[in-house]
C-alpha cells in the first residue's frame, strides 16, 4: 500500500518537474528569439524536440497516473506519447548537460564558485534520470495489469457457451 502512494507522489513531481522545465524552455526559447544570441541551430532543433516531447509527456504522465488505481481498465497509451516520455528527459539531461560544460569552460570558474548551478543542475539531472526509470516501471505496472486483465477475461469465460 505504501508503495504505491510513493509512486504517485513520485508521478505527482514528475509532472511539476515537466511543468517547470515547459516554463523553463518556453522562457528560453522567447528569450533566445528577443536577444541576438548566437546560438546553434541544433540547438533550436533540440528546444523545439524538448518543449513538444514535454507537452505529450505531461499528456502521458496525467494518463498514466490511472494506472495507480484499483480500478481496473484495459487502456491502450499510444506508443507515441512513451516514446515522448522518454525523449523528454533524454533531452533535458543533454541540454542541462551542454550548459553546464559550456558555462563552466567559458567562465573558466570552478563548481565551488558557482554551487548554486551545480546544484540546480544535479536536481534537473536526477528528476531526468527518475523520469526515465518511473516510464520504465509504469511499463512494466501496465504490461502486468493487461496480462491480469487478460487472465481475468479467459476465467470468466469459462463455461460460457455463447463464445463457441
């Protein structure tokens, strides 16, 4: 029982983390157009790819969280919004990543002198890693619900001469 109330606090700040990094990359990508930044066209490519990749995986993370209930449904998530899922925290984590290094080689500071940074890129970096690892689990929670679905259905079914 506790378990599961973990995991739906787990799923409740993966979607305020999304949430915040939507802002985040929203603010990024409005501020990257007003000033003459020159930043890298890839770079734009990736911003675009995060901020869609982060509207369907709030769509997946909200869709997902049903699943924590005992009640029980047979839903299929389209394959579209777990790949989402997963392509959203990969990106994040990259581009969390590219900053961290080009700030630091472009400054020439060290993590002591800015730890606040340091920090702030450690807690983006984990709630990417924790998103990745809860899509992995919830795959398994809702391959393991259809499979007892399934068995449900075929137990129910027997004896049941309508079917031939």
């Amino acid at each position: 029982m506790t378990k599961t109330i973990i995991q739906e606090i787990l799923k409740v700040f993966i979607i305020a983390y999304v949430l915040i990094v939507l802002g985040g990359l929203l603010f990024l990508f409005v501020e990257s157009f007003s000033r003459d930044t020159t930043a890298d066209t890839f770079d734009y490519i990736l911003l675009v790819i995060a901020f869609i990749t982060g509207i369907l995986a709030v769509i997946f993370h909200v869709k997902t969280y049903r699943y924590y209930s005992k009640i029980k449904r047979k839903r299929n998530i389209p394959k579209l919004y777990w790949i989402a899922a997963l392509i959203f925290p990969s990106c994040i984590a990259y581009l969390i990543y590219e900053t961290f290094v080009n700030f630091f080689y472009a400054t020439n500071a060290s993590i002591e002198q800015d730890m606040n940074g340091f920090i702030i890129f450690m807690i983006i970096l984990f709630f990417s890693l924790l998103s990745v690892v809860e899509v992995l689990l919830m795959f398994q929670r809702v391959q393991k619900r259809h499979e007892n679905l399934s068995l449900e259905q075929e137990l129910e079914n027997i004896g049941d001469n309508s079917i031939l």
